[in-house]
C-alpha cells in the first residue's frame, strides 16, 4: 500500500482521488537533536578534562644534559674577578706649546731621557717676527721714558734756576730797601724811589710763592708721569719675557725623566698648537687600571683592596680612584700597588685580580654559581629528591655571589641536591623528569 503525502498552502484544497478519511502526514526535521547532544557532549568532555587533569607542568630531560651541585656550609668569600691593564702611575703628554714646523728630532721613541733633555726641535717664523716687534716696542717706551724723564728733568731745574733767581732779586731789594728807608727818613732819596723798591720787593716775594707752588705742582705730575711710564714698561717688558718663552718653547724638553713611550713627529712636519707629541711614562712605579660592570657601582669604594697571583708570589692592590663615567655598562678605577709591584710586569701587560667587595663569612650556606641564575634571578630552582629521577621546583632566596658560588638565604639546606645549568628550556615547567 503506497501512502502519498501532501502539503498545500491552501489546506481546503483537496487532491483529486482523495477522500475525507484520509490523514495528512507531516515531514518531521531531527537536526535539533543532533546540535543537543553534540553540545552535550562536549561540556561532558571538558567537565571530565577540568576534574582529572594535573594542574602542574612537567619536563622530561636527559640526565646527561644537566649539572648539578651539592648545597654545603663553608666560607663566603665576597669578591669579583678584575681583567686589568698595567699602566704607569704617572704619565707626562709632550703638546706643542706653539706650533711650527718640526726641524730636528733629538731623541728617539722609547729611549729614556733625563728632565730638561731637548728632545724636538721646532721653528716658526711667525713667532720669531712677534718677538722682534715686541722688542721694538719696548724700545721705543724705553726711549720714550727717558726723554719725559729728561723734559721733566729739565723742567724741573728750570724751576729750581728760577727759585735762585728769585732768592737772589728778594735779598738784594731787601738790602736797598732797608737803605732808602734810612736814607728816605733822612730826605736823601724822594720818597718815590722808596717806595718803587718796596714795591719791586713784594713783586719778587709774590713771584716765589706762586713759582714754589708751579714747582710743588710739576713735581707731583712728573712723579705720576714717571711711575705709569715704568709701570707701562714693565708690562711690555713681561709681554717680552712671554713672546721670549714661546719662542723658547719652540725646543721641546723633557718635562721629567722617564721613558719616551710615544713620540708623535716627523722631519719636516707642520705640528699645531697644543696639538699631541708623545708622552714620557714613569717605569719606577705602575698602577692597574681596570672595566667593572656597572652592576657593582653602588658596591665599589675607594680603598678596596684587589689580590694579584703571579709567579708564585701575592701582592696587594688598593682602589685610588673611580670615575664616574659609564660606558658600554661599564666604569673604570685605578688600583695602585700596596708597598713593592711586581718586578717584571710591563706597560700594557694584563693582570688577573681579585676584588674584595665585603668581609668573609665563616659560616654560610652556599650553591655553586651556575648559568641558572639567569634565568631565574635567583628567586627559584630545581631541586632533586633522593632518588635523583625528579625535580621540582622550589622558591628560594639568593643573596650575594661571585664567580665560585652563590650564598643561600633561604629555601635550600646543605645536603639539597641543585641542578645549576641553564633553566632557559623548561623555564615554565614545575617538574622535571630525569632520564638516566
């Protein structure tokens, strides 16, 4: 029996043939199922996934491919290793003072010389000319000076004849007035002659005081005159003192003795002024200079010592001065030698130091210094369990270290097994697995 089904729009519509017992049958869709239980099962499986999976990471790892240190109790010593250069304790430049053009080289380069040697020997024809026209100006306010000098001088005894002369008028109407009073008195003279020589010897007596006083004037003028003329040629005669020294200059000499390191100049060679020439380096007492990472800046201080091995024998080093400067992440000190240096070391020579940052702890709790730290700062590590086949991790805290070991503060006891290499694999693992 074939059952035929049907839909229409218009449900009064009734296929032909059809009668009205017939049942419409309508197609039923299942895809509403499908999505349900597919989500359904889906939050299952994550439900179980949440409640059985361990929530720690874990590292299978090579035994072979890891280092490992033992926690132990011992002596801390606080230092870093120092690479440094020996350089002399004191080191003289040679600057042309002025400059010229090098005309003889006296000296050769490494010989040692004595304070004062003439070493080179430069000219400048330009410094040469100066000197002679300072000369020339000196000179001429020399010749100047004395003939002021001589006008002043001249001016002076005029003043002084004509004090004399003065004088002289002064005494001589003196005496004849003193005789026309007698004589006027006696009405030998008129009385007009009398009074013509008394008249003339109160001329002569006002003519003293004004000259004394043109005299007085003179006086304090060719004092004042004289004093700026030799102060003026001093001065001239220091600014030739100086051109004379420049031109001095031109030969230059050792400054100490020593050893001539470097020596900058060639025959014939134009040199700048102020411009480098060499250096003189003191060979009887050597400092070291050394880089240290900035990392130490706040820990560095003046009068630190360094320890220096070499040749079987120790010798001590103390800090004598830091620059402030960084560079590269690095900053430079001087360390000069305690009491004797070392005989054979030389210029240039690198040393192997050992920088003292703090006392010595007797007793400690110490891990062997390891790449691990830089990955992990110091703040944890992986710690073995007795059977030496896992590790886990463990929050610790690390104090101070140097190259040898690292001190413990916290966290690891002595007899804890460490794995020290590098963590940079398995940094987000809590728990390794050592495969033997």
């Amino acid at each position: 029996m074939r059952i035929a089904t049907y839909k229409y729009m218009n449900q009064q519509e009734q296929p032909p043939g059809v009668g009205s017992m017939d049942r419409r049958i309508e197609k039923s869709s299942r895809r509403p199922f499908f999505i349900g239980a597919g989500v359904a099962a889906v939050v299952v499986i994550v439900v179980l996934f949440l409640f059985t999976r361990n929530t720690s990471t874990s590292f299978t790892l090579d035994g072979q491919r890891i280092r490992t240190a033992e926690v132990s109790s011992g002596m801390y010593e606080d230092y870093i290793p120092l690479r440094a250069n020996v350089e002399p304790e004191k080191t003289v430049y040679l600057d042309a003072i002025e400059g010229g053009r090098v005309e003889d080289i006296l000296v050769e380069e490494g010989a040692f010389v004595e304070k004062g040697q003439p070493l080179v020997d430069l000219s400048n024809t330009s410094l040469q000319l100066d000197v002679i026209a300072r000369e020339a100006e000196v000179s001429e306010q020399l010749n100047n000076l004395r003939n002021t000098q001589l006008a002043i001088e001249q001016n002076r005894l005029k003043l002084k004849g004509d004090l004399i002369e003065i004088d002289y008028q002064i005494v001589k109407l003196t005496r004849l007035v003193n005789r026309y009073e007698e004589l006027e008195g006696n009405q030998f003279i008129s009385k007009t002659e009398y009074e013509n020589s008394r008249d003339e010897l109160e001329y002569w007596k006002n003519r003293r005081l004004i000259t004394a006083e043109s005299q007085a004037q003179d006086e304090k003028i060719r004092l004042a005159q004289i004093e700026q003329l030799n102060s003026s040629v001093s001065q001239l005669e220091k600014n030739l003192i100086l051109a004379r020294a420049n031109l001095e200059n031109l030969l230059i000499r050792a400054p100490r003795s020593g050893q001539l390191t470097s020596l900058n100049a060639e025959l014939g060679e134009s040199k700048s002024p102020g411009e480098r020439l060499g250096q003189i380096d003191d060979v009887d007492r050597f400092k070291a200079v050394a880089l240290v990472n900035e990392f130490y800046l706040n820990r560095v201080r003046l009068g630190q010592q360094a320890l220096l091995d070499i040749n079987g024998r120790n010798y001590r080093l103390e800090i004598n001065k830091i620059y402030p400067e960084v560079q590269a992440s690095q900053f430079e000190i001087d360390l000069k030698f305690l009491g004797e240096a070392p005989v054979d070391i030389r210029r240039g020579q690198t040393l192997q130091l050992r920088l003292i940052l703090g006392d010595t702890e007797e007793r400690a709790v110490l891990l062997t210094n390891g790449p691990f730290f830089n990955d992990t700062g110091g703040a944890w590590v992986f710690v073995l369990g007795p059977d030496g086949k896992v590790a886990t991790r463990r929050q610790v805290q690390l104090g101070r270290r140097n190259p040898n070991s690292i001190e413990v503060e916290s966290g690891l006891i002595p007899g804890d097994v460490v794995i020290i290499s590098s963590y940079a694999n398995f940094v987000e693992v809590d728990r390794l697995f050592i495969d033997r």
